[in-house]
C-alpha cells in the first residue's frame, strides 16, 4: 500500500499561492482524517505540468484523477 504524503501548511501555503498568481486559479485544500487532497475547478495541462513540477521540486508527485480536477501527492518512489 502506498502511503499518502502529508504535507506541511507551508507547502500548500506556497501552491496556492503560485498558482494563483500565475493561472488566477484557485487550488481548494482538504486535509482530513482520509488524507490531504486538492481540487482545481478548470484543469490546463500546462496547469497540471506546473504542479507536477512544483512537487517534483520536492521529491513529491502530483496523482490526477477526474481529468485533473482533482489529485493527492505521494512520495516519488
């Protein structure tokens, strides 16, 4: 089984915050007792690829599921 990342309020602080400025997308958070996950109202590809990256960065990667609208981070592996 693979286990999910949790990741810190920095790093999602940080997330939201470029894709905001650089797609004027709002990136909602849910962190509960099932995990952390993100949703995204319009997914691009290129926004997709730029949170692949931002995560990346950290050794991290980005699931999508439901075309985008949706995904959880794991450790790269």
């Amino acid at each position: 089984e693979k286990q999910q990342m949790i990741l810190s309020l920095t790093d999602v602080t940080e997330l939201k915050k470029e894709v905001e400025q650089q797609f004027s997308v709002r990136v909602h958070f849910c962190d509960s007792c099932g995990g952390q996950s993100f949703t995204v109202e319009s997914p691009t590809e290129e926004l997709k690829e730029f949170i692949s990256t931002f995560f990346a960065k950290k050794n991290l990667k980005a699931v999508f599921f439901f075309f985008g609208k949706y995904f959880t981070v794991k450790r790269n592996s």
